[in-house]
C-alpha cells in the first residue's frame, strides 16, 4: 500500500502542475459530477445536495457543482438520522514523550476528523435510502412489465427536456466570475448538462415520492447497528427484502475515502506541527532563532532551476502539458524550484526526526477488496488467471491515454497469470467520450477492440462521429455493421450500464483501475507492477472475492 508520504507528494506534483497543464494533468482526471438518470445508481457520498451553482477550478475544465445525488439522496427514506455524539480528542502522535491529539490541529480540521464515524453513520443511512429507492424502481417497473431503465425513461428522462439558449445565458450570466477564461463552448456545453441534470433530478424526487405513496416501504433492522450480520433484513420494499450485505459492499469505497480522508489531513497537520516542535528544540540547542536555521538549510540553498532543467522536465512531460516550451516555461521553474525547496525541507526533518523519539497513534486505513464485476466486456488473457484488471476509462481523457503505454508495457512480462478487462466510464465534460465508448464496443463485437481503442487514444482530438467510423475502415472492420451500430446507439445501453456499476464501485475519475478488487492508488508502471505482484501472492493462498 502507498504511504501517506507517498500520496502526498503525488496529490503536491498533481496540484502544482495544474497551473501548466489546461486540458489535462498525470493525475486522475476529475469526473465531473455525475448526471445520474437514475436514482439507484447515484453516488451517495455526498449526504446533501449543494446549492452552490459550478464552480471551475483554475486551469481546469469547469466542474459543475451539480448534486450527484439524485432524488433519493436529497429526500431520505428514513425518518431520523443520526445524532451527533460529542467526542474526546483523539491522540495522533508521540513525540519525545509529548502526545499531540486532534485538539492541537486546526479547530475545522479537529471536528472534521473527529467527526468521521458520525459522517460513516450518515452515510450508511445515505446508502440505504438510495437501495430502498432502487428497489421501489424495480417493484414498479415488474408491475409495469418493464425494465427500470425503461421505466425511468418514461417517467423522467424523456420528460427533462433540453434547456433552452436563454436558460442557458441566463446561467452562465449568473455564475459568470466562475467562468473567467474557459472556452465558450465548453463552457456551453457543460451548463446545457448541469441544467438537464437538474431537470431531471427534479423529476426523479417526485417519481420517487410518488412510489413511496403506493408502495409500502417496512424498516427492519438499524443500519448503523454494530455488527450486521449479511442477511440481516434492513427494509423491506413492497415485499422484497433489503438485506444489509447489498449495502455493506457499497459502503466500502464510501467509508475508506471517509477515513482516508481523514487520515490524510490530520497525518499532514501532525507533520508539520512535529516539524515545528523538533525545529524549536534544535534552536535552543544551537541557541538561535528557528528563523536562522530554515534561512541557512533551506532558503540559503535554494536555487533557480538550469535552462537544461526546465527542458528536460518540459520533454518528459510534453505529451500531457498543454503549449510549448515558452508558454510554460516561467510555470515550469517556478515548480522545479518550489520542489527543490520542499527538497531542502524534507532532509531538514529527516535529519532532526533521526535523533527524536517519535510513534504514531494512528494508522492509514487498509483498502476495501471489492467484488468488481467484469460484465461482458472487453478482456484479454485468460478468464483462470490469478490476476484480474479492471479498468474504467474514458477515450477522450488525456490522464487515460497516458496510462495506456504504461499498461500495455508493464502486462507484457506477466504473460498468461494477469487478465485485462477494460470497462467504460466517460466522463461529463468530454463531448465525444460516450460516443467513442460506443464505437468501441461495435469494433469488440467485431473482434477488434483493443486495436481500435489503441487508435482512440492516440488521436483524441478527432473523436467525431465520421472520425470514429473513419478508424473502423483503416481496422478493415465491417463498415455496414459498424456504422448501424454507432448510428443506432446500439451499445449505448451497455455504457450507461459499465458507468452505473462504476459509480456502484466508487469509480469518480479516470482512469480508475481495480486489480484483483483493490484500486490502483499510484498511476505509474511501477505502482502497477507492485500491485500485480501483491495481488498475485495474495491469490496464491486466499483468493480474493
């Protein structure tokens, strides 16, 4: 597992060089909020829904702040949520005999941390409203004798309607500081969607008050009881039992970013304070000001990066760094220069935390082993190999396409013992990633998926319609066939269904790679390698689920 000194630094390089890149960063790209079109299939770790209208991050693509919560999030099932409990301070770390706790980190960070089995409670609670919610759709879709996506999209879908031009100026008016400097047209783009979304979303909270008025909906056991035991009935909806093992497995993704979360802060904080306490300590044994020794170690040292630097990290980079070396240049040092700095800090306190006596009280959590379902898509190796990869990707994400090599490199030494399944999960902003999903999936019907998706990675700025049935030609694919299937949206339906389990797994970016069950947390080949080879021993005993 990554340490937290790991994903720091990785969440630090992703940051910083967000002011470089406009269209894409080596980190994850950000989904954004889900459109979810059906309440069942909402993520529900956000417990309300957000009133603040899109809010684009700088140098990032805007990210509409729309709820992914759907109607079932924002009108609960339940009558009660749970009471917050006041809490003790919780001890953090041990240094030199001295113990920090929550109480000497920021008062907003102390309640945030201390708050998190009340946030794991509501989001128990969350969970169940939202499976008692896609239970009810399934009870009135068996009544109607038809399928829920059927039923939603007679009841909601179809009723949304597309915002006009003038809601949309109107919007975009409204919000316009948030809008400063992105292009027109995504900009465009991405409000047309929020506003659809929250049409929809509309329409789905009264489609589920209406079923909660016909059908009966019985509470059984307490959802935040200790100990649940998997069939333990939680609800019972029209009949049909809700048992906690449904709403157990889609907690998991759920309560370890609720936990990661907060360890990730509170260890951050903790740092710095142990930093500055072993700091003083060797300031009055030098007898001088803390000030004098970050001046002479740090500051002092600092230096500008070489023209032959900036460079060479530009070279390294440049297939996902938007602009030439000129645009990006002053960025580019500014960067090198700041994590030369952060270099003369870490060796500071890695030399004054040798001769300090320190233990932590608390523990990164351990990652949830999920069941990821590999459906009917797109696989290669053999269904008995120990390892299995799941990948969720979107064709017109940059972060996505730079992974690519990187898999395709890294799989070849593993031969026949590592299974490749590549599921779908096209992101909002990108405009033509569904389509490109589903022009995939005609060319995997055709036996030419991973060819074909190899050649949407390296042309991303040509993923139109007649581009995409342009490449099935140079595969020597059946036109006939292909361009029916695209034209149709034939496989629309399985790309919908790839980004509902996603979202099911937690999945909020891409690309998003389970192995074996377990995310990939670091993007790289040899994070990938050393997730294969845990992954592997660990199938050599107990099969993961």
């Amino acid at each position: 597992m990554t340490s937290a000194t790991t994903l720091r630094a990785t969440i630090l390089f992703a940051a910083i060089l967000l002011l470089i890149y406009s269209s894409a960063s080596i980190a994850q790209t950000k989904r954004r909020p889900s459109t979810n079109r059906k309440p069942p299939v909402a993520t529900p770790n956000r417990a309300a829904r957000p009133t603040a209208s899109p809010t684009p991050a700088s140098g990032t693509s805007a990210t509409p702040a729309s709820a992914t919560q759907p109607a079932s999030a924002r009108q609960p099932a339940s009558t009660t949520q749970p009471t917050a409990r006041p809490t003790s301070p919780i001890p953090l770390v041990v240094v030199n005999g001295q113990t920090l706790t929550t109480a000497d980190l920021d008062p907003q960070l102390r309640q945030d941390v201390e708050a998190v089995e009340q946030k794991i409670a509501e989001a128990r609670q969350s969970v169940l409203d939202l499976q008692i919610n896609t239970i009810l759709l399934q009870v009135e879709a068996k009544k109607r004798r038809v399928d829920t996506h059927r039923l939603y999209e007679t009841e909601v879908s179809r009723r949304a309607g597309t915002p006009t031009p003038a809601q949309i100026q109107k919007f975009i008016e409204e919000n316009k500081a948030q809008f400063q400097g992105m292009d027109p047209a995504t900009v465009n783009h991405q409000v047309t969607a929020y506003l659809h979304d929250e049409a929809e979303s509309k329409l789905a909270d009264d489609l589920v008050k209406r079923l909660r008025q016909t059908i009966p909906v019985v509470m059984g056991a307490d959802v935040n009881a200790p100990n649940l035991a998997d069939d333990t009935v939680l609800a019972t909806i029209g009949g049909q039992p809700l048992k906690a093992a449904a709403v157990k497995e889609r907690l998991k993704p759920i309560i370890y970013r609720i936990r990661l979360d907060a360890y990730v802060r509170a260890k951050q904080h903790a740092d710095q304070i142990v930093n500055n306490m072993l700091l003083l300590d060797e300031a009055k044994r030098r007898q001088v000001g803390p000030e004098e020794i970050v001046r002479a170690e740090i500051s002092e040292k600092v230096r500008p990066p070489t023209e032959a630097e900036v460079s060479k990290f530009y070279n390294d980079n440049k297939a996902r760094i938007s602009g030439d070396l000129n645009s990006v240049r002053r960025q580019v040092a500014m960067y090198l220069q700041e994590e030369d700095k952060r270099r003369l800090e870490r060796e500071l306190s890695d030399r004054l935390r040798k001769s300090a006596d320190i233990r932590w009280l608390i523990t990164e959590p351990a990652q949830p082993v999920q069941n990821i379902s590999v459906d009917d898509d797109p696989a290669r190796g053999s269904a008995n190999a120990p390892v299995t990869i799941v990948e969720f990707t979107d064709f017109q994400c940059p972060a996505c396409a730079a992974m690519h090599p990187v898999i395709e490199e890294v799989l070849k030494s593993y031969g026949d013992k590592v299974r490749l399944v590549v599921r779908d999960f096209p992101l909002n902003q990108h405009e033509w990633a569904r389509k490109a999903a589903e022009a995939a999936n005609a060319a995997n019907e055709q036996g030419k998926f991973f060819e074909y998706a190899a050649l949407l990675f390296q042309r991303q700025k040509a993923l139109d319609v007649p581009s995409l049935k342009k490449y099935a030609s140079e595969l020597g694919l059946d036109r006939t066939r292909f361009d029916a299937a695209l034209d149709r949206g034939t496989f629309a339906a399985e790309v919908k269904h790839d980004i509902e389990d996603g979202e099911l797994y937690g999945v909020g970016s891409t690309p998003t790679i389970f192995i074996n069950g377990v995310q990939l947390r670091v993007l790289s080949a040899d994070g990938l390698r050393e997730a294969i080879d845990r992954a592997a021993k660990s199938a050599s005993g107990t099969q993961p689920k």
